[in-house]
C-alpha cells in the first residue's frame, strides 16, 4: 500500500494527523473554589428575589387580580407604547447606527458617546431632560404648542417619547456591532455594479444585518416595555392614558401588595420569553 502524494506523517506526541492539524479535545477543568464561591453568591443574588417572587405569588387569585380592567388596560397600553416606541426606534436608529459604522466624520466617538448615554444616565434625569426639551415651555415644546397647539407631556405620546429616549440606545449598539462585523466588500461590489449607495444599504446590507435589528429591537422593546422613570417623570401617571404596567405595579404596591405581584409576574413571564426569543442568537454567537 502506497501513501498519498504530498501526505508526510505526522512526528509522534506532537498531536497531529497526516493531512493536517487535530483539533484539541477539550479537557474538564477544576473550577477554583476561590472563583466557584463568588459566582454562586452572585448568581443566588440574582435568582433568589425572582424565587421569591414566584413563591409569594398570590396563585390562589391571581385569575381575579388579572381580571381587572385596570390591569388589562395598563398592559394594553404597554404593549401599544413599547411597540411604538419600537417602531420609532427601527425609524431613526438604524440610520443612526449605519452612520457610525460606516461613515467617518469629526466627533464620532463623541456623537456614540452621546447615543449611549440614556444607558447610563438615570431614568428620572432623562424625564426632566424631556420636559426642558418638550415641555409647555421647552427649548422645542413652546414653539410646537404655539405654532401647533400640540402639548407632549403627559400624554401617550409622552410615553412613547420617553420610552424611546431610553430604548433606543440597545438597538444602535446592536445594529453597530453587527455593521462593524459585516463584511464591506458586499457593498463595494454593489456600488461597482452602478447600485447608489443607497439602493446597496436596502438590498445588500439590510439582509446582511437583518439579526442584528432584530435583537436590537426585541432588546429595545423590552426595555421601552420596563420603562419607568423617565415616563412617571415626563408622562405622568394617569389611568388609561400614560399608566403603563411599571406604573401600575408602583402604584398597586402602595395600596395592593398582592395586585403588584400579580403584575410583576405578568412583566416576569414577558422578560422571560424575550430570553426566549433571543436565545438561538446567544447560542449561535457562542
């Protein structure tokens, strides 16, 4: 039996197959107990109040606390608000995404700077930041309420605005990351090939990039749908108008503990399976 052309064995212990290199197996490694002992403080820190309030959950009413109007109002304007808010985002978010991936311009780390900010900045202080910009007498509301006649504070619009402000910041940095990780070249062929610049954008790299909208926005519904300060701050808290769930679990809490566990099981059960959603893009990431 004759070996192969241009096939030489491999030197013994070196791990390694004619033909090219062996993977490595991957070996079962010892955590240190000075690491182990950490991490399950850390993660008990984070299951055992989610624990709990499953355990003190009120299963025995819960049909009836769910059943109340109020309840079903708040969580339909909740799902309408982050939707829109959503929607809003995808609007003006992704171009903005694009315009940090692909273009260069002076002050770009100080404009992404800027668009990360809500991340950091506390709810309540985007609240006031709104109704100076929004406001009745604000840097941009007086001259829509007396041009218009439109007044955006402590309406839905309200709502949706304040859930925007905090939202949108998970969708460009997704669709950024994902920009940065696509490859150019796509749409360098389609320019070459007489497409504008933006005929290669909507049919070159948004199909390219498309998972990556779609994460950010299911991340920037989820936390439009979370919303709190900021909205109590600019929108207020009024029943059927701008009291959202986060709202009504505050205000259940004061004068119904068992109607706040209720609701917060309801925005429990949606997180999780905005976990759900998201976990084939996790997995296949890793």
């Amino acid at each position: 039996m004759t070996k192969s052309a241009g096939t030489t064995p491999a030197p013994p212990g070196t791990g390694l197959v004619a033909g090219g290199p062996r993977r490595p197996r991957r070996r079962g490694r010892t955590v240190p107990v000075p690491l182990l002992v950490p991490a399950l403080i850390g993660l008990a820190f984070l299951l055992l109040p989610l624990l709990a309030l499953v355990v003190r959950a009120p299963w025995s009413g819960l049909p009836e606390q769910l059943s109340s109007p109020e309840v079903w109002q708040a969580l339909r304007l909740s799902l309408l608000c982050a939707t829109s808010a959503t929607a809003l985002s995808l609007l003006v978010g992704v171009p903005l995404a694009w315009l940090l991936a692909r273009t260069d311009f002076p002050g770009r780390g100080f404009v992404r700077a800027l668009v990360t900010l809500p991340l950091v900045l506390p709810p309540v202080v985007g609240g006031v930041a709104l109704l100076l910009a929004f406001g009745r007498n604000g840097v941009i509301g007086q001259w829509l309420d007396a041009w218009f006649g439109i007044t955006i504070p402590f309406t839905t619009t309200g709502v949706v605005l304040a859930e925007t402000f905090v939202a949108m910041p998970f969708l460009v940095i997704s669709v950024e990351g994902t920009l940065r990780a696509a490859d150019p070249r796509y749409e360098e062929a389609a320019a070459t090939l007489g497409a504008s610049r933006f005929t290669a954008f909507r049919r070159v790299t948004l199909p390219l990039i498309a998972p990556g909208i779609a994460a950010g926005a299911v991340l920037a519904w989820a936390r439009a749908l979370g919303e709190f300060g900021a909205t109590i701050t600019f929108a207020g808290n009024f029943p059927g108008r701008t009291q959202t769930m986060p709202l009504a679990v505050y205000l259940a809490l004061q004068n119904d503990p068992a109607a706040a566990i209720a609701l917060s099981l309801v925005l429990l059960a949606v997180s999780i399976a905005v976990l759900a959603g998201l976990r084939d893009r996790w997995m296949s990431a890793s």
